[in-house]
C-alpha cells in the first residue's frame, strides 16, 4: 500500500507530490497521470507568465499563495537551471472607465503587498513606444518561464526521492474506507493511505466517483492564441496587458514574450464544448450535455451576453480579436497573428451561476480535491503543493 497517492499530471499534481517527498523522506508516493506525458493540459497551454498577485481578492488563496509562488518558482528555477526572465509587465487603459479601474486596482496592488508603479500616458509612451494608453500600472516583479520545462524538474525529483510516477493510468473508480483508499482503472488497482486529486479539467468528475456531493460543474473555456512573426518579436519588451474587467476571471487579451523568444497575443475566452479538444470546433457530447445541461451555465450565460458574443464574434473572425489587440497597440495587422495552439481554462461555476474566482480545496477523511485551479496556478504550483500537504498532516 501507498503512504499518498495524487491523481494528476500537470504542475500542481506534480508538486504535490515533491512535497509530500520532502516532507515524508522515504515515504511510498505514487503520482496517476492518465495521458502519455506530463503537463499536457492547462500546464502546457498557457502563457508561460510568473504572476505577481496583483489581481486577486486580499486575503484569499489567489492572492497569498500567488506572492509566495512568484518568489519559490524563481528560486527553484535557478536552482535547477531552467531560464526565466523578469520582464516586467503593463496594465494598459485605454480609456477613462478603465482608468477608474486601473486606480482601484492599484489600491489593491498596495493590499496585496504587490510591488507596482503607476504611469501616466507620456511615460508609458517612453517606456513601450509602440503601446497607447491613457496610464498604466507597471507590475516589475512579473516574469515569463516554460511551466513544463519546471513540471519535469519536479517530476525528476519525485523520481529521485523514490516516488513512482505511473502514466496512461485514467482512473475510473475511487472507493474510500475507514484506512484506506482504492483508486482503479484500466491500466491497474492501487491503494494508499493519502489521496490528492489534481485533476484540472476532471476535476468535478473525480471528485463525484469519491463520492463528494458537488454544487459546481467544470466549465471548459477555450483560450485562443496567436504568434506575432518574427519580425515583430521586439515590438514590446515588458508583458502588455488590457485592465480586467473585476467581475470575471479572464485577464483579457495580452502581449506576452515567451521565454523561447515568441511574441504571443491571446487569450480570448470561448465556451468550449470539449474538455481536452485543443482543435477550433472540437466537440465531445459528453462534455457539451455536462455544460450545456448545467443550470448554472446558463445563469453564467445570461448574465454575460454581450461578452459571450463578443468572444464568439472575435473567436470567429479574425478581425475582431485584432481590434482587442490595437486597442493598446494600434501598428498591429491581421497578417500578424498567425496561427498557435489554444489552451482551455477549467472553471468551477456554482449552480446558482457564480463564477468561483478562488482556487476551491474540498477534502474528506482520507482525500484532498483540488477542484478549481486555473490561473495563477501554474505559479502558485508550489505553494498550493505546501498548503494541501499540510491539510494531509492535519
């Protein structure tokens, strides 16, 4: 029998079990992943960007363990050789109304404890000549990083600790008892002492086979990106962002530098009726009868119309994600954007509706799920790994 078992292969799953490794040396882990490799899903498909924690609620999850993860994915990049760069990043208004915001989000900046600078138009202009704003926040501590180049470092000092990591093992069946936990499926049977279920974009599923009663449903939404070619990689240097819209999770579409020497625009956010299609189009019936039958999708849905359409109208032409774009970078043409893989966000949504901003930890006897993880998870990796080992050791 195992001493932990944690079912999931992207970022969080993977530091989770490290840390319980270095917590417990010795202790028998075991880590499930269902696809062929690691970091597959929302690790491997997102912006690359180490987050500062500007965003999030002041004292909420997001924003305590977001500041903690920024500094610890640094030092352990260093550690282990993988590059980053701390680039910097732009909040960018463009008009009065999100001047308003922007402001109030700097207030929350200082409650974070979140270092930031507040800039007016001419030296945002002398800053990032090719960027157009009425002001900007600029985030110094923000960087950019491969998070899968840091889920197989961390999956190499599982490994070192003598963890065993298993892949194409999709579970089907969980089965808790008084002292112990079964999970099955069709690659094998194995017990353990400890459950952690990271799993992202199945997360609701996972934790209905472990018998927890759920008032969410994970909510698939397309992020769609473009690459700039290579001629217009140094159109900007920091990181440019639009200011977010509170009452949403999405940060907008950005200006992001990848830390291979891209210059990527995105994302958007679309309803996407397949979990795991990364293809425009993708559908699985299952998913979409999971979204579509949801009452809280459709109260999601009608008190957000004009965005939903508006996402729709920009996912499907070209031109309408452009004018995002030139809100802040005006130079920028339809030639530019030319094709990149998408991403897909997992979003827990209540059945009364509400979007579930903050990262949700539900936990039985002998189970920790981690049922909302988007954003900035793959920074926070570390951090949420510490937080739900110590619930373990509870």
């Amino acid at each position: 029998m195992y001493d932990y078992c944690v079912i999931g292969g992207g970022i969080v799953g993977v530091a989770t079990a490290y840390r319980l490794l270095e917590r417990h040396p010795g202790a028998r882990v075991l880590l499930l992943e269902k696809a062929d490799r690691l970091a597959v899903h929302q690790t491997g498909h997102n912006s690359g960007v180490i987050h500062s924690g500007i965003y999030y609620e002041p004292g909420s999850l997001k924003a305590r363990l977001c500041r903690a993860g920024a500094e610890w994915t640094k030092t352990f990049a260093a550690e282990h050789g993988i590059p980053f760069e701390v680039c910097g990043k732009l909040l960018v208004a463009t008009d009065a109304g999100e001047q308003a915001r922007m402001l109030a989000l700097y207030e929350r900046s200082v409650a974070n404890d979140v270092e930031v600078e507040l800039l007016d138009a001419a030296e945002l202009r002398r800053r990032e000549p090719r960027v157009r704003g009425v002001g900007a926040l600029f985030v110094p501590g923000t960087g950019i990083i491969d998070y899968t180049r840091v889920t197989e470092a961390l999956a190499d000092r599982v490994r070192a600790g003598g963890g065993e990591i298993v892949l194409g093992a999709e579970i089907t069946a969980i089965a808790e008892t008084a002292d112990a936990v079964t999970v099955s499926g069709p690659a094998g049977t194995w017990r353990t002492a400890r459950l952690v279920v990271c799993g992202g974009l199945q997360a609701d599923r996972l934790a209905r086979l472990a018998g927890l009663e759920l008032d969410l449903r994970i909510v698939p939404f397309r992020g769609e990106y473009y690459r700039l070619p290579a001629h217009r990689r140094n159109l900007v240097r920091a990181l440019i962002y639009p200011i977010p819209d509170p009452e949403l999770p999405f940060l907008g579409v950005h200006l992001s530098p990848t830390i291979d020497g891209e210059l990527t625009v995105g994302p958007n956010a679309v309803l996407g009726l397949a979990r795991e299609g990364y293809r425009k189009g993708s559908v699985n019936l299952r998913d979409a009868r999971d979204v579509l039958g949801f009452p809280g999708f459709h109260r999601v849905a009608a008190a957000n119309v004009r965005t939903g359409l508006r996402e729709m109208r920009n996912s499907l032409f070209k031109r309408g994600y452009l004018a995002e774009c030139r809100r802040y970078c005006p130079e920028l043409t339809a030639a530019d954007l030319l094709p990149r893989p998408a991403g897909i966000r997992a979003q827990a949504v209540l059945r009364d509706g509400t979007l579930v901003h903050d990262f949700l930890i539900e936990r039985t006897p002998r189970s920790v799920h981690v049922l909302n993880a988007p954003s900035p998870a793959a920074t926070s990796a570390l951090p949420i790994a510490e937080h739900i080992a110590a619930q373990l050791d509870d």
